[in-house]
C-alpha cells in the first residue's frame, strides 16, 4: 500500500516539475528550475522527506533523459496516462529510496 501511495504521490510530483532553466547534475542533467519544482512539488507530498525527493531525483535524472522526463511531465499535467516504462521508473524511483 505504501508503494501505491507513493507512486500516485510521483505522478503527481512531476505536475510542478515546470521546465525552464538551465544547468543541474546526474547523467542527464535537468536544468535546474526543472529540479527546483521537482524538489517543491515532491516534498509538498504528504509524508515526503527531503531525502527520498533529493534521491528519486536523482535516480531518475540517471535513468531517464530530460527529453522524456518532459514527456511526461506534460502527461501528468494534461491528465493523460503515463507510459508503462514511466510509471514502472517513478515506481521504482521512490521503492529505491523509501
């Protein structure tokens, strides 16, 4: 139940996740407004920590091109469903660092 709690909090997560700015760190980089609103909309989650947002941060800027990340993002913010491989990474985001 927790896993299902958090994946819902994840979709939801990527909603503020506005994408402008530049710069940033992991493989792929966000710019940096786009890990600020991440980081903003992850802990305004109920029960988020600092820690498990900074970390599935992370694991997904290693796993997921910001390309697709922005995919997503407008996805999540128009109502439509996530692709499979999206909702499996944000689920498997938040069980690394729950």
């Amino acid at each position: 139940m927790r896993r299902r709690k958090w994946a819902s909090a994840a979709s939801v997560m990527l909603l503020g996740s506005a994408l402008v700015g530049c710069g940033g760190g992991g493989v792929h980089a966000y710019p940096v407004g786009a890990q600020n609103n991440y980081m903003r909309s992850c802990q305004a989650q109920p029960g988020a920590k600092y820690s498990i947002c900074q970390c599935s941060l992370e694991y997904l800027e290693k796993r997921m091109p910001y390309s697709e990340f922005k995919v997503a993002d407008v996805s999540v913010d128009t109502g439509l469903p996530l692709s499979h491989a999206d909702k499996r990474l944000l689920v498997d985001a938040i069980a690394e660092c729950g």
